[in-house]
C-alpha cells in the first residue's frame, strides 16, 4: 500500500457530511480499506476476520465481487470536509423481480467512527435503492442485537427475526439478528 499517493474520488452520491464514492482499483490497491477487516474491534460482530486480508486480496475481492456485478453496489463512504474514506456500504444480492435487496456497512477508519457518518450513508443509498433502482424491501441481519435496534430506532426498520446460534464468532455460536424495512413510496 502506498500511503503517500494522492488518491482521486468519484462521487456517485453526495450527502452533507459524506459523500458515497465509486470505488475503483486504484482504491482496493492503495487505501487502507484492506486493513479495516483485520481489527478485531471493527470486526467484532461481523462474518469478518476470520482470515488475514491483505491489498492483494482486496483486489481479488473488488475484481470478483465489485467491478462487474449486477446485483451488487459497493461504494466508499468518504468524509467529505477531510477527504479521506472513512467506509464502505452496499446493497447486496440485489433482486430486481422481487424488488429487494440486502444492506451491509461499516465505518472502518477509527478515527470517524461516528453514527452520523453511518446514519448518513445509510440514507443516501436508501434513497438510491428505493428511487433510482426502484427497489421496495431493503433487509439485513447482524451478530449484535444492538446494531439491529439502531436500524428500527434510527432507520424505521422492524425487527423480523432472530436465528438461533447460527454463527460461529469469538470461540462460541452467536444468534443473528435480522431486521427489514418496507418502502412504499420516494425518498
């Protein structure tokens, strides 16, 4: 990872304090977006950080997962004042006969790790979903039962359901928990 490149952004959706970037190559290779899924602390209460990751495995991953995909978005939360990418969010297993699709995020860069940021980052590709891709069921699940009622209190999601012991996380099975909202009309 180089860390004196001077890396250039593309915004595809722009907020007040975050604007939700196009990642690209250039990012997977000289970010430190790799790095954030090696902190146990930011990894805690995800499927993540069960393997080392490195930039070569990020590239794969951007290549693989990213860069052609049709049923999944993945951009970059970039903080907008300081210019620096702080997270990613996407919309996963996106399904456009059925109008839904799955949420995932987090704010890897410690030094943001704010709930407005995330907040905001979720609204923006809510919107995104909902009014451009025309999508009417946005769900999710988490390790953390805390992050599933900062989605219903914060997001107007409602909680759909727990299963039981179904990860293996930490040394112990963990339950996820799962949350979904419904949206009838534009953002």
């Amino acid at each position: 990872m180089c860390q004196n490149l001077k890396l250039t952004y593309d915004v595809f959706l722009s907020g007040l304090d975050v604007n939700l970037i196009v990642l690209t190559q250039e990012i997977a290779e000289n970010s430190s977006w790799y790095s954030w899924f090696n902190e146990a602390e930011t990894t805690n209460t995800m499927q993540k950080g069960y393997f080392p990751n490195t930039p070569q495995k990020q590239l794969i991953y951007f290549r693989d997962h990213i860069e052609n995909s049709e049923t999944k978005i993945q951009l970059g939360i970039l903080h907008k004042l300081d210019n620096v990418l702080i997270g990613v969010i996407s919309l996963n297993n996106i399904d456009y006969l059925n109008k839904k699709c799955e949420v995932a995020g987090l704010i890897g860069n410690r030094r943001y790790k704010a709930i407005k940021y995330f907040l905001e980052a979720n609204k923006l590709i809510f919107k995104h979903a909902v009014n451009t891709l025309g999508l009417h069921r946005i769900y999710g699940g988490s390790l953390s039962k805390e992050v599933s009622i900062y989605y219903e209190r914060m997001l107007e999601f409602q909680q759909e359901g727990v299963h039981r012991q179904e990860v293996f996380k930490n040394g112990e099975f963990n339950d996820v928990y799962y949350f979904a909202r419904i949206f009838d009309g534009p953002l």
